[in-house]
C-alpha cells in the first residue's frame, strides 16, 4: 500500500512539474492549410518544446474570432487586420502581436467572355464579394475607382458571394472573390482555364491589406506571464509556418489529419500549402509597419455609411512588436 501510496505522490509530482500553460487559438476558417503553421507546430511538438498546452478551434461562416475572444472563448485569434481594426474602433481592443502571413492572397477573378479586361470595365457587371469583413478590401477598391456598388449601367451590381465558386461556375456573377490558395484553385478543377480568366490582385491595384495576423486583447498586455506566454506561442507558431513552407507534402497531411470533418483533401491542401508558402516565406512574422500604414490608408479611402470598417485613425496601440521581439530574440 505505502509503494502505491508513494508511486502515486511521484506520479502527481512529475505531472505538476511538467504542467504546461494552456493558450487557446480561434482560426478565422475551418481547418485548411491556410493555417497549416499552427497545426504543424503542434504535431511536432514545437508547443510543447515552449512548455505550452495549445487548443486550436477552426472557425467557420458563422463564427467571428472577434467575437469569440471578446466573450473570453480565446486566447489568440487569427483575423485580418481590417477585422481587427473594425473590431478595436468599435469597442473589441485587438492588438496585432504578430504577422506570419507578408502577403495578401485575396483576388478578383472574372471570366474574360464578360468583357472585362481591366478594373475600367467593371461597371454594368456584376461582381461577387465576401462579407463578414472580407468585403472592406473590394469596397476601398471601388472608391478609389469611382465605381458605385449600387448597380446601373455606371456601377456594379454586388453580389453577397457564398464561401465557394459557384456563383462564377453558374454565371451568376461575372467576377468573383477568390484567394490565390483555394478558390482560384477550385475554379481550375471545375475544368475553366487560365487563358478564359482575367485576375485582379488587390495588392497590384494598390488596396492590398493584411490577411492573417494574430491578434490579442489589449488588456492582457500588462500582464508579463501572458506576454511572455505568448512570445513563447508565436516563436514555436513560426517554427511551424517555417517547417511547413520546407515540407508541404507533409504540412498538408497535418492539416488533413486534423480535419474532422472529412471535407479535406491530400490534393488539394498540398496545392494550397505551396500557395500559403508564398504568403508566409518573406517574413519572421514581425509586422512591417508600412503593411499597416497601407491597410490603414485603404480603409480610410472606402469609409462610407454602407460599408464602415473603421472611420478614423486607430487610437491606441494597435499592433506591438513586444512579443515578436521576445519571441525571435
């Protein structure tokens, strides 16, 4: 009795020696290799590495990670910086702590049989968009063309665009949101060629924004455990992003490993593995501040009372290169 006793005394000791700090991860989307970074970090053990317990929850259409960190279900969220800066002005306080994608992915791709060669040929079209605040981007691109998004001969016709490319498939729309790593890769597959489209990168058209980021609640800044919790998150996240930029092979098949719901597959995760890695391969993951500037000033161009991501300067601290500089120091 007294060896049970003891062995069990050892065991509970060890196991509060080894006790790891728990961090929670809200993905802005479901699980894809758009966030192949996080999922490798913990396959192989970079979490752990950090003496850290990481919970990654997939997000979906009806899930805000804006919201979800607000309502204290996160730690961490992954969002575009033009949701989180959307979020900050109207009371949610993200600070971007981190910035593992360097660039945008996000494009419009329409069918040349439309007639469209160049944004001036836009009105009188109808053209497909992402809501839930992947519409800012579009919405500034348009103002900086003078194009109303009320239809007309002189205008666009907006069309509220389903996460998918049926809309351009079915011909609902002549143009259609797309991100270089997933959909325009499903509107390949669905058989229509490369030479009967025309793509519009909104980084190109000079309203590029940043995408994936990191984000936190300003609040739990002043805190020296959480920060450094979070350096040690975003050095093995980094690790990830690294590991899978060298092995998509691999990454892709973490990321359908992980993959509850069976939606995933090997094919088309490793295609867009190799395109995240383009997005992810220039950068440590420390936010250049010119990116914001840009993502700022392109917000600022589209303000208007239909569509207002944010109406006035950032106040406060919006992004912190105090955990990427301990993280990568």
């Amino acid at each position: 009795m007294k060896k049970l006793v003891l062995g069990a005394a050892l065991a509970l000791a060890g196991g509060a020696a080894q006790a790891a700090d728990d961090v929670t991860l809200q993905l802005k989307w479901v699980t894809q290799a758009q966030f192949a970074g996080y999922y490798v970090a913990a396959d192989k053990g970079f979490y752990e590495e950090e003496d850290l317990n990481v919970t990654i929850k997939p997000g979906g259409p009806d899930i805000a990670p804006e919201q979800v960190i607000a309502g204290g279900g996160a730690d961490v969220i992954v969002t575009w910086m033009a949701a989180g800066l959307a979020a900050r002005e109207r009371g949610v306080p993200l600070v971007n702590i981190a910035q593992p994608f360097k660039k945008g992915a996000m494009q419009l791709t329409c069918l040349k049989e439309s007639g469209i060669a160049t944004p001036d040929d836009f009105p009188g079209h109808t053209l497909g968009v992402w809501f839930f605040g992947n519409e800012y981007p579009f919405f500034a691109w348009m103002a900086k063309l003078g194009v109303p998004t009320e239809g007309g001969d002189d205008g666009v016709e907006v069309l509220k665009q389903a996460f998918n490319v049926d809309a351009l498939l079915q011909k609902q729309a002549d143009c259609i949101s797309v991100m270089t790593y997933n959909e325009y890769g499903q509107v390949l597959d669905a058989g229509i060629t490369e030479d009967e489209l025309v793509t519009f990168n909104y980084l190109e058209e000079g309203v590029g924004m940043m995408e994936d980021g990191l984000y936190v609640l300003e609040e739990n800044l002043s805190d020296e455990a959480f920060k450094d919790k979070m350096a040690r998150f975003v050095r093995a996240s980094m690790k990830g992003w690294k590991y899978a930029e060298e092995h998509p092979e691999e990454a892709a098949q973490i990321v359908v490993d992980n993959d509850d719901t069976g939606a995933q597959t090997l094919a088309h995760q490793t295609y867009m593995m190799t395109e995240v890695a383009k997005l992810t391969a220039e950068t440590d993951g420390e936010l250049a501040p010119e990116d914001y500037e840009q993502t700022v000033a392109t917000l600022l161009s589209a303000v208007s009372p239909e569509n207002p991501a944010i109406t006035k300067e950032p106040e406060g601290t919006a992004w912190t290169h105090e955990i990427t500089d301990a993280a990568l120091k």
